[in-house]
C-alpha cells in the first residue's frame, strides 16, 4: 500500500522544505543533472514535481492526489500509480528518475523490475537516496518516528540498492554523492562513491 497519508495532509510542509533548505536542494539537482541522459525520461515516485520540472521531465507516476495535483501545476503529466506497479508499456523512455522515493515502496526489487521493463534497450535508471549508512542518513533513522514524513520510511545503503539494481537486471553501475559532512557541516560538493555522502545517486544501465 503506497505511503501517501502523510504527504497528503502536510504537503505544504513538504514544499516548505525545499523553500529553507534551497542549498540542499540545489546540490541534489546539480548532483542528478549530471547523471541525466539525453532523451525522454520520467520520474517515479513525482511528487510536487520539485525534480522533474526543473531537470525537463515533462510526465511522472505518483500515488498522492495531492501532490500530483500540484506537479500538474509546475507542468508535469501524472500518471497515478505505484512503482512497482508502473501505468506504462513495456520500453517506454530513455531514463528513469527515482528521487527519496525508494525508501517508501513496499517492494524494492519490483519497483526496480518495474524501471527496468518500461526502459528501452540502454536505458538509464537513476535512484537518488539518503545512504543509511552516512551520518546524515544515521541521523534520518535515529529522529524518524518524530517526522512526519519519515516515520514509515526504510532506509537503505548505497549497497543495497546496488544489490537491487543488480538483481533486476542492470549494470554499470556509477555512484555519485553529497552533503559529504565536515567539522559537523554538511558541504555541497559533488564526489564520485558513497560513504561520507548524505545524499546518493546511483546510475543504472538495461543491457
């Protein structure tokens, strides 16, 4: 069952974050474009559209009326559904976008097959991540029953989600992260790897 009760009722709340947090915000983008193919793409798990509108991808599936009412707004297509049940054909797009969406399917291995069926032949599928295993990510976990939105998430590592990929068919796998901390700072660099990182982007290929 998708995980949208929460998102609905403080939706405004969820963009809030992006307004205080723009740094951070900025930095995840910068950290995704630069993975991004060429070509028609679309996002799982769309939300307010706070990624696809501005990295191009004009369509994205989301569960949350809610949300998806106001990615409408910023011109994106949502299409309702799940990720591991995706409303769309076999071979669809070039890529693939999932951004701090994984931590709330109920099925990451099919989720991932999903992705991997509505890519055409070298497709791309990019998962961004918070990495439970960076102290970001340890820090996610320790304050999640207080968060609103956080409570029913999974936290993953970047090796586990490495797994996933792997088990639903892809390869050459490219790892990017930021919000490498420092001296209890959080720095909006970009490095290759994970591990230090609180945000990760793991780049997928479908033979």
């Amino acid at each position: 069952m998708a995980k949208t009760e929460s998102f609905d009722r403080f939706y405004r709340k969820y963009e809030d974050w992006f307004e205080r947090n723009r740094d951070i915000y900025e930095v995840e983008l910068e950290l995704i474009r630069s993975l991004l193919p060429h070509g028609e793409g679309i996002e799982i798990g769309v939300g307010t559209g706070r990624f696809a509108a501005p990295l191009g991808i004009k369509i994205g599936v989301e569960p949350s009326a809610v949300m998806a009412e106001v990615a409408r707004k910023r011109g994106i297509e949502v299409l309702k559904g799940v990720a591991e049940l995706l409303p769309v054909s076999d071979e669809s797009y070039d890529f693939a976008l999932m951004v701090t969406t994984v931590c709330f399917v109920d099925d990451v291995l099919k989720s991932f097959k999903e992705a991997f069926r509505i890519l055409k032949k070298g497709g791309i599928f990019i998962v961004g991540f918070v990495d439970k295993n960076s102290p970001l990510g340890r820090r996610y976990q320790e304050k999640k029953d207080k968060s609103r939105f956080y409570k029913e998430a999974t936290f993953y590592s970047t090796e586990e989600i490495v797994d996933f990929l792997n088990k639903a068919g892809f390869y050459e796998i490219l790892v990017k992260q930021t919000l490498v901390e420092k001296d209890g700072k959080m720095l909006p660099i970009i490095r290759n790897g994970s591990g230090k990182g609180g945000f990760v982007a793991v780049r997928a290929v479908k033979p």
